[in-house]
C-alpha cells in the first residue's frame, strides 16, 4: 500500500492507554462527543460494536430540522436550539448539509390556509432570523419564508389536489447529502484532535470499583479478543425506553422542481397547541430519487430485529395514494426503504394521537450512587452536536471544566473546510480526470470535501482503481480508499456507509460482484471470507426491501408529475 493516509483500528492503544472519556456508541451522537471531548483537550476514546453510523443515524430522512413544528407547540427555546444547530452544520460541514425548499400547499380558510399557515411560518422567521445569518457561505444560508400563487403551485406540482388550493407557502430546512459520512467526519475530526476511534470493537461490561465506574470491558467483535479498557468518564448512547421505528422510503421517481413537497396524511399530533388537521408526509428529492416519509410506529428497542415487513410497506404506498391520488406510486418504484429506533413519548398515550420524543435525555449515574457514567439519547440528528456540549459540560464535575479556545460551532468537520461550496464545486469539475463524470465528481465532492484529493491521487497512482462500479458513480479508488484511510472492515462498510454505492438502492450483481473481486485483492480474503461478506451485504439490503435494477444497471427515473399516465 503506498498512501500516506493509512489509518487503521488501533487496539493496542485501546488496551493500554488509560483516557479521561470513553465514549460508547458510534452514531452521531457519539462521534460529536468523541469531538467535543477531544477538542476540549481530553484523551479521548470512542467505540462502536458495528461500524460507525451502522444505525438509526445512517437511515433517517435526510432532513436538518430547524424546528418549524415547535411553533405548534410554542417551545421557542427548542426552536432556536434547532435553528442553530442546522446553522452549526451549514457552516462546519457545507459538503455534506445544504438548504432545501419545502412547499406546502395552502387550502381553503381554516388551518390549512394561507394566513394561518402563513403566520406560523413568518414567527419561525421572526424568531430565527439572527441565527442563520452566521453561515457565510451565501449557498448554505437558509432563506425566509415566501409564498406561492395558485398558478406558481401547480405549475410546480401539477398533479396535487386542486379543490380549494389557494397556493403554497416555502420554508427551508437542511438536508444531508450522505448521513453516515457526516457521522464518519465527526469521527474523523475527533481523530484529528488525537481521539483514538474503533468500530467492531464492543463494550461488553463495566468495570467498577466500589461505586465508580472505571472503564468496560471489550471484545473485538473481528477477531474475538478480550481487554479492559480504562477510563475516568464513560458516556454511553442507548436507554430503555418507548423507541419509535420511524420509516421512510426510496423511489425512483422525481419532481422537475427541487423542493420538497407536503402532503396532508392521517395521523394528528395530539400535544400541538395549533395543530392543523393532521401532521403532514412528505415528498423529499434528495439525488436522483424521491425519499417519501416519514411513518411513526411504537415497537421495543431491539436494533438488531427491527424491520419492515412488505404488506407494511404496501400500507404506507395505500395511505400515500389515498392522500396524493395522483401520485399512483407502485411498490416496484420502491428502491429501498430506511428505518431506525429513535426515542418517542410516552407509549401508554398513543392511543389519543402520535407524541413525539421532546427532548434528548442525558442521564448522570451519580444520582443512582454511580459515578463516572453518564447515559444520553439523542432525540434528533440535528441536535447531536448540542448534546454531546451538554454532556462534557455535565462531565465536567467528574473530570474537570474544561473548555477548549476552539468553538465547535466553527471548527469544521473533517473535510468541511470550504469558503464556498459553488465554487469549489465548479473548479474541482473543471479539473476532473477525464474517467471520472460530471456526477461522479459532484457525488465524490460532497462526500469527502477538501480530501477529495486524496482519493483522486489514490487513483492516479494505481490506474486500476481510475473506473467507476457498473451502473454506479462510486468509483474503484473510493473502495480502497475507504479500506486504508476511514477504516473500512467489511463488505457492508463501503456499500452502505463509506461510499454511496448501496445507500440509494441495490445497486446490482455486477457492482457488487466487482467490489468482492476487488477487496478480495486488498485485504487478502479467502474465498470463503468473500461469500461470508457478500451474504452479509445482500441480507442487509434484503432487510432495507432494496431491489436489484434491470440488468445491473441504474434504473431510469421517471419524473413524478407523469407517473400517474405511465
């Protein structure tokens, strides 16, 4: 291997190494506090029993939310929390997080009209104007509210209901272009500042002496090796508690405009104080699919056995097309579903309407008679980084106050340190090598921002990997990169997580068999080991419904507005 880049799994300093904060659980929440602590000047550790983002934070909706629906509920601190910290990642992260339009159309004189709806969105305005003048990048400023005509409406989305449309109002929110590498760039920053970062290693208990706890016990889930890791602080991600599987799905279909669309569903949120008649569902184009979401359904926490059954999936298309009848969406537009666990209200009220988890919960031990542990779950992508602020200033009176001279509100993220993303974007197409296309290199910029480099000289060096997967804009030097650099284990690691060749849909037997062949070659797998690893990926998009495409190839996206008439 010839990159300068060679970041590997460093066991040997896990067992070692006594760190002031371990931190158990690499999803966002987790890899924002492995940052927070290293960039306060904490040894710092950080473990995942999967790979990074292997969870509820790799199959979200995609959103940043602001917290427009909190001025239902009148919170305004929790609003411009939310408003802040989707500045935060607009600012620290302009690879990975971007503004988006959402329209929703206004009906009628009642809770669906213009002026009600309206007022609603000129307070949120109001109340999070300063907040989103502190991104500078003028493409990743959230604009204000604007309104639509009947006629702008429907010249947008021709097929929505008609009777009693009055026209539309637009807000703005985030949206992640690729949610698990914005949970590696947290990761890969905390490395950066000297944490020491591990998936597959698992904390399988805690060690305790008298009433402190002073570190876990771990196995590495790869290879089965057991040692003690020891450390002053250990915060944890994952509580029991009421969880909500919240769904969402891909399809291959696409409005002209780039905006997302409302859709007036079933469901009511019984705790808004100025709720409308029912909460919306949402149209959402993120690349070149449609994302449609979200459902809401109480089960246990158990990650590992969650899923979608299809006559469920059949549900929520029947509900959707009774709402938008237009739309006509079949199940085979599906290209895979998402869903994760994330924590909700209280599960014996849901029988009087849906009630959402309103906060995230951080838990210090001390007030059960254990120190040195702090549990916490965080209620939304969006806040994670808020959260893990809390959770090391809590820390603080178990370790120490510290504060770095660093502000994590404008250190960015591994990768995210671009002025202006237009820009960057522009020139790094004019310069792209010759076998790479224009989407490709769109695709590789926002996953790897200022690193993007790094993978392009990957592939000038061995010309083997300057090609792309069949039927796919990922190419053979993002693999192997990912093998080297961001510390890639398995299969599933590039196809799900590390690049996008799995993460919109199945991508085909040809892709996968090429990617097989290739990480054979690379690390060294038996024949046996490549099956094991193939079977493991193919169960997983089975889990997520991903269906394979026409001859291994992308499937052709056909615009959502005539979909209704195919």
């Amino acid at each position: 291997m010839h990159s300068s880049h060679v970041i590997g799994r460093d066991i040997a300093r896990l067992a070692s190494e006594p760190f002031d904060v371990l931190v158990v659980g690499g999803g966002a929440s987790g890899a924002a506090t492995a940052r927070e602590a290293a960039l306060r000047g904490f040894n710092t550790a950080l473990l995942e029993r999967e790979d990074f983002s292997a969870g509820a934070s790799a199959h979200c909706f995609k959103v940043v939310h602001g917290g427009i629906r909190y001025v239902q509920h009148a919170d305004i601190r929790r609003l411009r929390a939310s408003c802040f910290e989707r500045a935060v990642l607009l600012r620290i992260a302009p690879h990975l997080v971007s503004p988006l339009p959402f329209v929703i159309p206004t009906y009628g004189r009642g809770k669906s009209s213009r002026w009600f709806l309206g007022a609603g969105m000129l307070l949120y305005d109001a109340l999070s104007a300063d907040l989103n003048r502190h991104v500078a990048d003028p493409s990743r400023r959230v604009r204000g509210t604007r309104f639509l005509s009947r006629g702008e409406t429907l010249e947008l989305f021709p097929d929505i209901g008609t009777s009693g449309l009055t026209g539309a109002a637009v807000f703005e929110d985030g949206q992640m272009y690729n949610p698990p590498r914005l949970v590696l760039a947290f990761a890969a920053a905390a490395r950066e500042l000297g944490a020491t970062i591990v998936n597959y290693v698992e904390a399988e208990r805690l060690l305790v002496d008298g009433t402190r706890v002073i570190g876990v016990q771990a196995v590495d889930r790869l290879d089965g090796r057991r040692f003690e890791i020891r450390s002053r602080l250990q915060p944890g991600y994952g509580q029991p508690g009421t969880y909500s599987r919240d769904t969402c799905f891909m399809v291959d279909r696409k409005f002209a405009a780039p905006m997302a669309l409302a859709v007036q569903g079933r469901a009511k949120d019984s705790d808004a104080l100025l709720a409308r008649n029912t909460r919306h569902l949402f149209l959402v184009p993120w690349r070149n699919s449609t994302l449609v979401g979200v459902w809401h359904s109480i089960v246990p926490r158990d990650p590992d056995s969650v899923g979608l059954p299809r006559a469920e999936l059949r549900q929520f298309i029947d509900e959707f097309n009774t709402c938008y009848p237009n739309l006509q969406l079949r199940e085979s537009d599906v290209r895979r579903a998402d869903f994760g666990l994330v924590p909700f209200g209280d599960a014996s009220s849901q029988h009087g309407g849906l009630s959402f988890g309103k906060q995230s919960r951080l838990i210090d031990h001390r007030r059960f008679g254990q120190s040195g542990l702090i549990s916490l779950i965080t209620v939304r992508y969006t806040v994670a980084r808020r959260d893990a602020v809390d959770a090391l200033d809590l820390a603080a009176g178990q370790l120490d106050a510290r504060r770095s001279e660093r502000d994590s509100t404008l250190l960015p993220l591994s990768g995210g340190d671009i002025a202006d993303f237009n820009s960057s974007l522009s020139a790094f197409e004019a310069r792209r090598p010759q076998w790479l296309s224009a989407t490709a290199a769109r695709g590789m910029l926002h996953n790897y921002g200022t690193h993007v480099g790094r993978v392009i000289e990957l592939a000038q060096r061995e010309p083997r990997l300057a090609r792309c997967f069949t039927g796919s804009h990922t190419s053979f030097a993002e693999a192997v990169y990912a093998v080297r650099s961001e510390m890639a284990q398995r299969m599933g690691d590039i196809v799900f997580r590390r690049t996008e060749l799995g993460t919109d849909g199945h991508p085909g037997a040809a892709a996968l068999d090429e990617l097989e062949t290739l990480l054979a070659q690379e690390l060294g797998w038996s024949a046996e080991r490549s099956r094991q690893e193939r079977t493991l990926v193919e169960g997983e998009l089975e889990r997520f419904l991903a269906t394979p495409p026409n001859n291994g190839t992308l499937q052709s996206t056909r615009p959502i507005q005539q979909a209704h008439t195919a």
